[in-house]
C-alpha cells in the first residue's frame, strides 16, 4: 500500500502531460471543400515586356488531409486539393487561330503538399488558432476538344486558420493560404497545345509564378 502511495504523483503528472492527456488525439482526417481565387499567369516577350496573360478561373475546390499530431501543439499533414476550373489563352499567343477563335479549356488543378502546422493556446481551450506553411508540388490537367495533358510544377503555400473542437473527436477547422506554383519557359508549348490544339506558340512564357488564394472549411475527425 505504501508503495502505491509513493508512486501516485508520478501517476499524476504523466496523466496531467499534454501528450498522454485524455483529450490528445495522435490522428486527424480532415475532409475540406472551398473557394479557390486564381491568378493569371503573365507572358513576356524577349524585352520583358507584359504582352498578355493566361486567364484561370477562380472556381470551388475539394480535398482532404491527414495530419500526424507530434505534440500538443505542432503536427505534420499530407494535403490533397483538386480545384475544377476553366482557363483561356490571350488571342494573340498562338497560332493559327485568329482573334474570332475561342481558345478556351477545361482544367484541373491538383496540390500535393506537405504541411508544417503549429497550433496556439488562447482562453478558450476548444479553439486553437494556427500558422502553416507546405512544400510540394501542383499538377495542371488540361483538356480541350478531346486533347488532354498534364504537367507538375514545384510549389509551397503560407497561411493560417481556426480549429475548434466540439468533443475530443470531432471539430471543424477554417483557413486561408497563398499557394504559388513556378512555372518556367518550356512550360509555354503545354499551354498552346491544350489552349490551341496543338498550334505552334507566338510568344512564350518566363518564369513566373502562378498566385492563388485558397479559402477552405471542413470538419476534422480525431483518433
């Protein structure tokens, strides 16, 4: 009996530790929907000058991620979004078209990410505010009359949102990232080809980045 008694505190403060906790949870599954505001992408002739931009569509995404909770407060995710949006070349970017030619194209937009998530404490313990920041890549599926490619360019992604959690299980999370992808000079003969049907580029991209605003909601199941 004395032995038990001697070795309760310890039993407390390993109960009383963030990681062994009751309401810590190793695992979340995050299913995510919302809006994705696009940028276009600037073309430069060889002076540098701005001759145009390839237009995309600001459209709804869906997604999901699975995060590995390391502590209390900073977790790993691995993060996949496809956005359904539409894009359209400048009139005067390839050729043969002319100007009363619509070259316009269905596009798909998929991110793989990996997030770098840490989470804050504030006076409501339900709520965790947090900052993230992603490294991965973006993947563009183009498809025009029946022509279809794709191609994957690096990108990364900063940003931040709101977790709240009803029970230890169950919660719903908000946020809001700026996600570029690089896009470099030999990617100009993937954009004419689906824009244009395999028409021959007039002018041709520099490297740029490509911006967007990604705004998502979704709910998070922890275990």
């Amino acid at each position: 009996m004395n032995k038990i008694w001697m070795r309760l505190p310890l039993l407390l403060v390993l109960v009383s530790s963030p990681i062994l906790a009751e309401d810590f949870k190793r695992f979340e599954f995050q299913p995510l929907a919302g809006f994705s505001v696009s940028g276009s992408i600037p073309l430069l002739n060889e002076n540098n000058e701005h001759v145009g931009s390839i237009h995309v569509n600001s459209s709804y995404h869906v997604g999901a991620n699975f995060a590995v909770n390391l502590n209390a407060e900073d977790a790993l995710e691995v993060h996949w979004q496809r956005q359904f949006t539409e894009g359209r070349l400048p009139e005067n970017m390839v050729a043969p078209f002319s100007s009363a030619e619509v070259l316009s194209f269905k596009l798909k937009v998929d991110q793989y990410h990996l997030n770098f998530v840490h989470h804050y404490e504030i006076a409501d313990p339900k709520a965790r505010p947090y900052v993230m920041a992603a490294l991965g890549a973006t993947t563009f599926y183009g498809d025009r009359d029946g022509y279809t490619n794709s191609q994957s360019r690096f990108s990364f992604a900063i940003g931040g949102g709101m977790k709240y959690y009803f029970t230890s299980y169950f919660g719903l999370r908000g946020e809001a990232r700026w996600s570029p992808t690089l896009l470099l000079a030999e990617d100009s003969k993937f954009w004419c080809s689906i824009g244009g049907s395999g028409a021959n580029c007039r002018i041709n991209l520099k490297t740029s980045f490509q911006h967007q605003l990604d705004l998502t909601g979704g709910v998070v199941f922890r275990f």
